[in-house]
C-alpha cells in the first residue's frame, strides 16, 4: 500500500474516532464547541462544556497499539495549552469556567469497528509561566 493511501486511511480512522468521542460526550451531556480548533500555535482536537467545566479533549485513535500511555508528551501538551489559551481569548464568555486538559482514546474491534472511548479526565495539568 502506498505511504499516500496509508495516511488517507488513517485520516479516515481518526476523524471517525473522534466521531465515536463526540456522541460519548453527548450522551453524558456535554455540548460541543468546536473540533479540530486550529490556530497556529496549536490545536485542539474537541472543546467541550458541561456546566461549568470546559474541557479541552485530546483525541487517540489508536490501531492495535491501544496500551500506549495516555498522556500528550510535553511538547504537544503545550501545543495545546496554546490553544486553548487563543480559544479562551477569543470566547471570553467562557472565561468564568473551569478549564481541563482531557484525553479520549478509541480503537478498534477486530471488525474494524471502534471500542466505545475511554475518556480520561484532567490527563495533565497547565504549567504556570
């Protein structure tokens, strides 16, 4: 299989990862914000918010290798701190929430389909500057 069509696929399980994300986080009555929020320093794969909390949720979609550990490295963590920092200024109603760092991981059944996600809550925490 070409290197082209390898990445298209594995687009295609991404975005269909985090499709498996969002309808966990609706069903437990989260609203989504935004996915893949973009800016450049950084991206966020999903914003979400129940109540008070605001969530900013790393998305792994993962193939066999699901046992790998759940935390960003420190170099994608701020990535994403940076972008959520830029999300925060650019909604300041959202400013009175309380903000974390979540990681959801999905894989698949041996028929391809996806496992229902494990979210893990507050998976790391902002380091003051």
């Amino acid at each position: 299989m070409s290197p082209r069509r390898d990445k298209r696929r594995a687009e295609r399980f991404g975005r269909r990862g985090e499709g498996a994300c969002v309808m966990r986080l609706r069903l437990a009555g989260w609203r989504i914000l935004a996915r893949n929020w973009r800016v450049p320093v950084g991206e966020i794969d999903i914003v979400a918010r129940r109540g008070h909390v605001l969530a900013f949720i790393e998305v792994k979609a993962r193939g066999l290798e699901f046992g790998a550990d759940p935390v960003p490295v420190p170099a994608q963590q701020r990535r994403i701190t940076r972008a959520a920092e830029m999300f925060l200024a650019h909604h300041a109603a959202l400013g009175a929430c309380f903000g974390r760092f979540d990681v959801m991981f999905v894989g698949p059944w041996p028929s391809f389909r996806f496992f229902w996600p494990t979210h893990v809550v507050d998976a790391w925490r902002q380091q003051p500057r």
